[in-house]
C-alpha cells in the first residue's frame, strides 16, 4: 500500500511538473514574440519619423505595416496579460469573501472568460478568411495576415486559461464553476424566443444586468463586456456573430492607439534610467524644506512624469519609490502617502500625453493636438486646488527640521535634471509643430530617452529590456482587449437606437448646456470608478460628444470635464481600481487610504467643478 502510494505521489508530481513545464513553455512562446513586436513597432514609426522630417523622403509603407503588427502586438499582447492575470477586473466586492469563496469566483471569471474565448474563435475564422479577399493598399498583400491575429489570438488564450484552470487543482470548485457558467448559457438559450420579442428591454438585461453581474463577480471588464455583446447580439438578433469580430478589430487595430504601448515603454525607460529621480530630486532641493514641502513635491512630480508616461500606473510607479520612503521618515502617515498618491493620479489625468486623450481622440475625431494644448492648464487648476489643502493641512504639523538646500545645491540639481525636465516639453513640441504625430512622438521620446540613459545619467540596464518590452505587450495587451470589446457593445448599442434615445433625453434636460455638462460630471464619476476611463470612453464618447457639440458646448472643453470626471471616480475608493493600483504600488493596506483620502476627492471634486465653469482654463490656449 506504501509503494501504491509512494508510486501515485510521484505520477502526480511528475504529471504537474509536466503541466508547468507546458505552461512556461507556451508562455514563452507568447511573451518574446510580443516583446519584439513591441520593438519592432518603435523601430518602424522612428524610422517613418527620421525618413519624413530629417531625409524628407516618407516611408509610405511604415503606418501600413504597423498597422498589421499592431494587431498582433494587441492580441498576443491580451494572451500575455490573461496569462498573468492582469487583464483589468473589479475585485472589491469579491475581496470581502472567505478565501475559499474567493477563489470559487477566481474559477469563474476563468471559465467565463474561456467561454468568450471559445465563442469567439469560428466566428474569427471566418472574419480571417473573409479578409483574405483584401489586399492591402502600399504593400500589396492580403488582409488575412493581419486578420489570422485574431483568431490565433483567441485559441492561444483557450489554451492558457484552460492551462491556469487546471493548476488550481480545485477539482470539486471547478466543476462547480463549470456547472454554473453551462448553466448560465444554457438557459439564455432555452429563453432565446422570450428574449427575441422584448425587443429594447435586452439592453437592459444584457448591458445593464449582465454586465453588473459578472463585473461584480471578478470577471475581467473586458471579457464581461464582451459576453453580453455576444449573448445580446446571438440571442436577440439576427446578426452573424463575425460582426462581433469585426467590431474588435476596429477598436483594437485604431493606428492612433499604438500610443498605447508605446507611451506605457517610455514611462518604464524614465523610471530605468534615473531621469524620474533627477526630477525629483531637483523638486525636493526647493521645497524640501518647507512644512509638507514633500507632497507639493509629490503633485508637481506627477504633473511632470505624467507629460512623459502616458499611463497612470507607470507614473506612480516611478513616482512612489523615490518620494515615499523619504515622505514616512518625515513622519507622513501611510495612509495620508497613498491617500496623496491617488489623488495627484486623478488630478494629472488631463496631462498630455494622456492615454485616455489619446482614445478620446480616437473615437470622437476630435483633435489630439487640440486635446494635448488644452490638458495642460485643467492638470494646473486641480494642482493648485490640492496644493492649498496641503497648505492648510500642513499648519497644524510641526516645523521640520530638514535643511534648506543652497543656491548651489539648487543650481547643481537643476543641472543634472535639466535634460530629464526636458523631456516633456520636447515631446509636447514634437507634436505641436509637426514633427511627428501623436502616435510617432513617443518614438522621440524613447529614442531620447535611450541616449540620456547611455550618455547623460549612465544608467541603463541591458538586462532589463526584454522585460520591460513584456511588460508592455500585458499591459498594452490588457488595454487594446477592453477598447475592443468595448467597440463592441458601443456599435450593438448604437445599432438598437439608444444613442437616439439617449440624445434626446440629454438634449431635452432642462437647463441646456449647463445640466447636460453637470449630469455629464455625475455620470462620469460613476463610470470611471465601475469602468474606468478608456472602456468608458469608447463606449459613451460617440454618443455624448454630438450632444455636446449640440448644445454648443466646446468638445475640447467637454473632453477635459468628463476626463477629469472619471479621474474622480478612477482613484476614490471603494470601486476605483486606480485607488488600489495606488496602494498596490506604495505596499500600503487600502483600508489605512480609505478616510484620508476624502478631503483631497472634495478638493479635486471643487478644481473639476472649476475647470467645468471656465472654458478658457480648456480652450484659451487654441489657436
């Protein structure tokens, strides 16, 4: 009986050794083709900007060529960060759980999310070989090689969520898991006819119902917005399922969100190379000194990284590690330092080059120059508003016994910053006059950025490239995924009238342009802290951005209101996920942010109401 049981020890051991092995082999697979996509991206948009401005011989080719990569880059991109975990989720509701129930739903989002996947992959085929019969227009060839990313895209993320699925060896949840999802789809199916003649109720059901549910339940945004696409689209109407695809493949294969990533590897290089601590460190020698003199440092630092960056997440990250430590050795309590470092990533959310106005941008047609000129002084305005609680917090500290740093200390630091302080105006410029588009910017700042790396500040790390690069792929990955399933739901929503539905309803509040920006400000909030800002962007950008152009409300004026809106509702807690990227970041528990993080959202709450009755503060600066 020893030796049975010895034998079948070692069969198991064996045979999950053999499952890991699959696993990291397959994820390799995935990541280092990513990673260099990644790169290869940065290459060819740097080369079509040196080709245009320096030999003024354009590259024809080089958006074309991109744009096919792109697609690869999102999709193979999405494996790595559901691999990883990390595509976007609400886990508020589900963290109050027993540890048990916990990972009961942790199944579930798995099998739902491998229920999308599995959906979706005929219906991609079919969308792939359709586009074979497309040729693209400078190189020539068919658009089944851009295409065939989706439905690779799709299995090879079966593969992994089936993989991660067995690895939790909870046999008995699993199939409970199973049994509930099958359930689930079972019974829409059996309801199909009562479902088809409730004709704009299913919105209700689907998008509203749903979506709640399985958002609250851990299932990855993406993937619950996705699920009720599919389930409202195959069960209440009569379109083919490829238009799902379709509409997928616009949101993700949008040129102008290859920003994206490459924004998100730039916040990464600044942080690897040191030019965010030389930032810092110059900020630290004026103010250092004074009475909260480091959380003014902490706001004019993310106002800074967040003109290079690009991504919230990136700038706290190379933010925290540097001002944090120094911050709770003055006294500083954890929950004041990651109640401060939420709140300066909702107030930068307007500072170019903002992802968020990059999608903007995207789905509305609105100007991304015009965005960038006129997200600078509304980041300003919410600064301030947070700069004058710090002040009237920081009278009731005791005076500091920190040494006010010299002229020459001053002058010194000043110096060994200056090309890292350059950086974001060299960017902004880049794009004001010209030289390169929003989506080719970031290549200057990456190439520049690699340079002052090298040459500058000495400090680059070989090693860590490959990483950084995969890093990139998940996120941007995780990014692209939501903006395309959100594309999804925006077009099955637009397709069954409620945009006219809702434009009357908008238009018709009374008030005019005031209510509709004041209910614009309340809705917002809402959805960034259950959404977020992109996903909420994608899909009530194309809606509500008409009404406001309607109702004479500036678009640029508008975009920076709802922006700063959901940056609100992004970092208060206790549904924003940006609150806990903040805490997750700093290492400090959510639950010591959760009442010191109040008077900063009333703060921010008065600079958006600011912002939202001057128009100037948007649009004074267009030409």
């Amino acid at each position: 009986m020893a030796r049975s049981s010895e034998a079948s020890a070692r069969s198991h051991t064996v045979g999950a050794g053999k499952l890991r092995a699959a696993h990291n082999l397959l994820a390799r697979a995935v990541e280092i083709p990513a990673a260099l996509l990644v790169a290869a991206e940065i290459v060819i948009l740097l080369a079509g900007v040196i080709g245009r401005y320096v030999f003024h011989h354009p590259l024809i080719w080089t958006d074309e060529l991109a744009s096919i990569l792109f697609l690869w880059l999102a999709m193979l991109g999405s494996t790595v960060a559901l691999r990883r975990g990390e595509h976007m989720r609400m886990t508020a509701l589900v963290a109050k759980f027993s540890p048990a129930t916990r990972a009961f739903f942790d199944l579930i989002a798995i099998v739902a999310s491998m229920t999308l996947l599995i959906l979706l992959i005929r219906p991609s085929i079919d969308f792939a070989s359709d586009q074979a019969f497309v040729t693209t227009p400078t190189l020539g060839i068919p658009d089944i090689w851009r295409a065939a990313a989706m439905p690779v895209g799709f299995g090879l993320m079966t593969l992994l969520a089936f993989l991660r699925l067995i690895a939790f060896k909870m046999w008995k949840l699993t199939a409970g898991a199973v049994l509930l999802i099958g359930a689930g789809v079972g019974i829409s199916l059996l309801l199909q006819p009562v479902l088809f003649d409730l004709g704009n109720v299913n919105l209700v059901i689907f998008f509203v119902g749903l979506v709640a549910l399985l958002v609250l339940s851990g299932v990855p945004i993406a993937f619950s917005f996705g699920l009720a696409t599919f389930g409202y689209l195959s069960l209440t109407t009569s379109n083919p399922m490829e238009v799902v695809v379709g509409r997928m493949d616009e949101g993700m294969s949008h040129l102008i969100l290859l920003a994206v990533p490459l924004f998100v590897f730039l916040g990464q290089l600044i942080e690897m190379t040191g030019m965010a601590k030389v930032m810092v460190n110059f900020l630290a020698s004026l103010l250092g000194h004074v009475k909260g003199g480091l959380a003014y440092v902490l706001v004019g630092a993310m106002y800074l990284v967040s003109g290079i960056s690009g991504s919230k997440a990136a700038d706290m990250a190379a933010i925290a590690p540097v001002l944090l430590p120094e911050m709770k050795a003055r006294g500083v309590k954890e929950g004041d330092l990651v109640a401060l470092l939420a709140a300066t990533g909702a107030q930068t959310e307007t500072v170019p080059p903002s992802l968020v106005l990059i999608t903007i941008g995207s789905v509305t047609g609105v100007s991304i120059a015009a965005l960038f000129t006129g997200g600078l002084l509304p980041g300003i305005v919410l600064a301030i508003a947070l700069c004058i609680l710090i002040g009237w917090r920081s009278r009731k500290m005791q005076s500091v016994s920190h040494e006010k740093s010299s002229l020459r200390d001053i002058g010194l630091k000043f110096l060994i910053a200056l090309p890292a302080l350059a950086l974001p105006f060299i960017i902004r410029s880049a794009v004001i006059e010209g030289v390169a588009t929003a989506t080719e910017v970031s290549t200057l700042g990456i190439a520049y950025s690699v340079l002052a790396g090298l040459l500058i500040y000495r400090k680059f790390s070989w090693r860590r490239l490959l990483p950084m690069l995969v890093e990139t792929a998940a996120l941007s990955g995780a990014i692209l995924f939501i903006i395309g399933a959100a594309t999804g739901m925006a077009w099955s929503l637009t397709q069954s009238g409620f945009s006219h539905s809702l434009a009357r309803a908008m238009t018709g509040l009374p008030g005019g342009a005031i209510t509709f920006v004041a209910v614009s400000i309340v809705c917002f909030i809402i959805l960034g802290s259950v959404l977020e800002g992109i996903p909420a962007i994608v899909l009530f950008g194309p809606l509500l951005f008409p009404i406001a152009r309607q109702l004479g409300v500036h678009e640029v004026h508008y975009a920076m209101v709802v922006v700063l809106a959901m940056g609100l509702g992004l970092f208060a807690p206790p549904f924003g996920v940006g609150y806990y990227s903040a805490c997750a970041i700093s290492k400090i528990d959510p639950s010591e942010g959760m009442k010191a993080i109040v008077p900063y959202m009333i703060a921010l709450l008065i600079g958006v109401i600011v912002v939202a009755c001057v128009p100037w503060i948007s649009i004074g600066f267009l030409g």
